[in-house]
C-alpha cells in the first residue's frame, strides 16, 4: 500500500510538470524557425532542445503513473501517452542533430513536428483533465453554463431521457464521463451509474439521504467531499431537488414523470421546468441580478455551513448566493438569524419543510435581494406574508402545502417583480381565483392538483384544474 501510495503521489506531479518542456520545446522551437533572422541566439537552442527533451521525458513518467488510478479513459491516455513520448524522442533526436551539427537539412521539419505534437498532446491532454471538447468549449459554448430547455409536457416526459440525464450532463459529466472518471465513477450510462465508483454505490435506489450522489451535493462547499468542485458551476436547489426524486422513486431510467408519485415540494418543480423557469443554468437565470457585488464574509459563509446550511453561488461570474436549509429545517427558526451578513449576496433562499413560522419570517424581511423564496410545507399563514412585502425583487414565491389564504396573498400585489406564485395545497379559497387572478395579472399562480386523463388514442393532456385548492 505504501508503494503505491508513493506511486500515486508522483503521478500528481504531472500536471505541474508538463508545463515546463512544453513552454522549453516551443522557445527552442520558434528559435530554429527565425534563426537566420536571429543568428545571434542560434547557439541556444541545443541547450533549450536538451532539457526541453529531459522535462518531457520526466513528464512521461510522470503521466503514465498518474495514467494507473484508472480515473481516466483508458484509450484517450492511450493516445496521449504515445503522443508525449513521441514529443520526447523527436525532441531528443532534433538535439542530437543540432549537436553533431546535422540539424541543417531537417531543423524547419522538426521544429514545425514538435510543435505539432506538443499541440496535439497538450489537446488530448485538456481533453482528459477538463472533458471532451475542452479545446472547442469557448466556441460552442460550456455544457454546464447552457440553460435547460423547457420541456412542453412535463408529465409526458421521460424522467431520466428527458430531465435527469441532461442535467447529468451539463453539470457531472466533465468529471465523470467517458473521458474523465474521478474517483472511478461514471454518470453517462446506466449501467456504470449503478456500478458506483471506488467508494462504493453511487445511489442507493429509494433512498436519497442514504445515496452518495445525493449527500455529496449537499455537502458545505468548503467541503472537500461536496461535489461538484467549488470552482465547477453548481447545482440549483431545484437540480438537486430532482435527483433527489429520481433516487427516491426508484431512480427508474424509462418510466415516465405522470407514473412516478408526485410529493407536493416536487410538483412546483415539474412545473418549473415546463414553463422554462426552473433555472437550471445558472449563468443566464433572469433572477441573478447584474449588478456586481463584493462576495460575502467567509466568518458569516462558514457559521452557515457549519450549522448544516447549504451555501453555493448561483453564478461562476457573480458573487450572489443560494442557501438551502434542506438537511436544517428543524433548526431553520433559530439559524434564519445567521443570513443577515449576506443581505447583499443572497438571492434565492430554500425553506422548505422548515419549522420557519409568521415570527421566523420577519428576519426574512431583511433579505431585499431575494428573487426566489421557497416556503413550502411550512407554518407560515395570512400574518407571515404581510413581512415579505419588503421584497421588491421577489420573483418566485414557493408556498405549496401552507395554510395562507387569498386575504394573505393580496398583501402581496404590489410586488414589481413577482412572476410566479405556487399555491397548491393552500386555504385559498377556490372561488377566491377570478379576484387573485386580477390582482396578480401578470403572475402566474399555480393551483397545482394536475390531472392526466387517458383517451382512448392513448393520448395524455395535462391540465391544470384551477378550483382545486
């Protein structure tokens, strides 16, 4: 074990060594190229040709230990690796010719040869440590920056075709696809998703708090464990909460949405994600404000976390925040007090099944940045919503399962910025819906309780049945 833990610690030295023949073997190179412009420098390009060629053979030894965790694809190392040591070899040839003064004849050929391969290795490499398509990225744009479609029938859809295995992609797939496998895991096919990597399962089919998946990302993001990395676009509370609900449903890859049970804190996420606005790409959400801002206090971030709050930026470009008392909730009454440090930073905040009440959200008010709250399966009544009339940014406003009524929620009309309001499961009155519907005309409310008729095309409608509560 010591060995190979020996092994695997000089293997890691290959990133930061790479660097070093490749910039010496384009300096030498470039030299040979405008030597007849630059006669004067000529005689260094031997010297930089030699340890140029000793650095790239010490980056070959390196790689190919750091090749033996097997959390890379093994035909992509492949071709890297030969690549490489074809870099050193004609590096160490090209020297040997300059030496015994034979270069004459070959040295534009070679010159342009070893920039080349060090442009096609340095590719495949990028490729293995960043993902496929590393190098074209900026062109076509990065996966996990794309916003998720709108998916017109969300009942229709297939949970993983369609949601899951999208997501997957877009935010999992650079670390564990088919060209990277930190930690050994894979997430792009079904059959290595249940596999798990080296620790073990990756989920645990109807048990999501049990599921590595799961608990990594909700782990602080100062967390070595969290997953994704810190510098990696994260996952939405909303994201999360829809792995979560595959694991829980028995992480089927072909049954349909409208045959998995529908607990009332998903059903405002289905919906979301039919309308568009479930911001799952967080670089283009219309709730993240432009404004720059300073990032928030590490003291207050770590108190949060240490507490068991999740805490993860909604942007890489932007220092605003998302916080989730998802694994806190019983605690949320007394740690809500702990955000008032990041009034400035925070934007969406997730309270769901928390023991937040009417008194809870006074503290609630002070947050004036918040463009989405989610109050679902709370206390909160009529008297706790008049406290978030302060929230002139509110956008998204979660109260599925509550016991607010139309006389609470009509507080709320003159919010600028409310665009959707999920009330499913409330004490709103059904024959209340015309006069809310002209108070809020251009928020959408959402009665939930959706029905999915069969005909006898097999053709399903889903519709939303607006008398139910």
């Amino acid at each position: 074990m010591m060995i190979l833990a020996f092994v695997d610690f000089i293997g890691r030295f290959h990133p930061v060594l790479v660097h070093l023949p490749i910039g010496v073997l384009l300096a030498a190179c470039l030299l040979q190229l405008f030597a007849k412009r630059f006669p004067l420098l000529k005689p260094s390009i031997p010297v930089l040709l030699f340890w140029g060629a000793m650095a790239a053979i010490v980056s070959c030894i390196t790689g190919y230990l750091l090749s033996l965790s097997g959390d890379y694809d093994g035909d992509l190392v492949t071709q890297h690796q030969w690549l490489g040591i074809a870099t050193a070899v004609v590096s160490l040839i090209f020297y040997l010719l300059n030496r015994l003064s034979l270069a004459s004849g070959y040295a534009g050929f070679s010159a342009v040869t070893i920039i080349a391969l060090i442009t096609v290795t340095g590719h495949l490499g990028g490729s293995l440590t960043h993902g496929a398509g590393y190098l074209t990225e900026g062109i076509e744009g990065d996966p996990a920056a794309e916003a998720a479609k709108p998916i017109p029938n969300i009942q229709e859809a297939v949970l993983y075709a369609d949601v899951v295995q999208p997501l997957l992609k877009r935010k999992c797939y650079s670390c564990h696809g088919s060209s990277k496998q930190k930690g050994k895991l894979r997430l792009d096919e079904e059959n290595y998703i249940l596999k798990g990597g080296k620790d073990g399962k990756a989920i645990i089919s109807g048990k999501p708090d049990e599921s590595e998946l799961i608990k990594r990302l909700l782990l602080p993001l100062n967390d070595d464990d969290h997953m994704p990395p810190k510098e990696k676009p994260q996952l939405t509370p909303n994201e999360v909460a829809i792995l979560s609900w595959w694991v829980s449903t028995g992480n089927s890859f072909t049954k349909k949405v409208k045959e998995l049970p529908q607990t009332d804190k998903i059903k405002p996420v289905l919906a979301a994600l039919q309308s568009g606005s479930g911001g799952s790409g967080a670089a283009k959400n219309t709730d993240v404000p432009d404004a720059e801002i300073s990032a928030a206090g590490g003291d207050a971030v770590k108190k949060l976390t240490d507490a068991g709050i999740m805490v993860v930026p909604v942007s890489n470009e932007k220092n605003y925040l998302s916080v989730s008392f998802v694994t806190a909730g019983s605690q949320a009454r007394e740690l809500v007090k702990l955000l008032d440090p990041l009034e400035k930073q925070l934007v969406w905040l997730k309270l769901d099944g928390s023991n937040i009440d009417d008194a809870g959200l006074a503290a609630i008010a002070k947050l004036e940045g918040l463009t989405r709250l989610y109050l679902s399966g709370t206390a909160i009544t009529d008297a706790g919503l008049q406290h978030l009339k302060s929230l002139k940014h509110l956008q998204v406003l979660n109260l599925v399962g509550t016991k607010v009524t139309e006389k609470g929620l009509v507080q709320l009309k003159t919010l600028p910025a409310l665009r959707a309001v999920y009330l499913y499961k409330t004490d709103v009155n059904k024959n209340a819906w015309a006069q809310l519907k002209q108070a809020f005309p251009k928020t959408i409310l959402d009665s939930g309780g959706y029905t999915v008729p069969t005909l006898v095309t097999d053709t399903t409608l889903v519709t939303a049945d607006q008398q139910k509560k």
